[in-house]
C-alpha cells in the first residue's frame, strides 16, 4: 500500500477537482461558440420565413402555423444550447473555486 498523508489526499483532489473544472469550462465556452446559432439554425430559419411568407400569400393558415411553430422551436434550441454552456462554464467555475478553498485548508508546513 501506498503511504499517502491527508495533505497529499487534498492535493490530489484539488488538483482533480481544478482539472475537472477547467475542462467543464473550456466546454462551456465550446458550446456557446459553435452551438449557439450556427450556420444550419441560420439556414433553417430562412427557409422557415420564407415558408411563411409563402403560406401568407397563398392564405394557407395551416402552413403559417407550422412554420411559426418552428421558428418557436429553432428559437427554444438556441436558448438551450446557450444555456447548457452558461451551466458548464458557471459549474466549472465553481469546481476551479472549490479547488483553490481546499487548497487554502491545507496547513503547509514551514520550512
């Protein structure tokens, strides 16, 4: 077995904990950057409107419908994309400050 003191243990898991928690938000930040509105949202909302102005035209009421009800659905995507990275970059901040108060509990030696 492995001697490890309790100041070891807590170096460790706030080495981890502060790994963990800069990963949650370096991903955060991916995903608020590539997920947000992207170039397939873009296009699908262009073609929705143009759906729509078409069904206007024509009066087709349940065309117009649709393609609010989709605009209404590309727009909730957005916001939950935007709002899973806002969550991994808020948890993982809290992870990095989790990491540094255990950190500061440690009673190191003096030399």
């Amino acid at each position: 077995m492995i001697p490890i003191s309790l100041r070891d243990l807590q170096t460790i898991m706030a080495a981890a904990v502060f790994a963990l928690g800069s990963l949650c938000v370096l991903l955060g930040i991916f995903v608020l950057m590539t997920r947000g509105y992207s170039k397939e949202v873009q296009a699908l909302a262009a073609h929705t409107a143009q759906l729509g102005q078409k069904g206007l035209a024509q009066d087709a009421t349940g065309l117009v419908t649709s393609a609010s009800d989709l605009v209404l659905a590309i727009n909730q995507l957005v916001r939950t994309a935007s709002g899973v990275g806002v969550f991994l970059v808020f948890f993982g901040s809290l992870m990095i400050s989790a990491a540094y108060w255990v950190l500061t509990q440690i009673h190191w030696p003096v030399a």
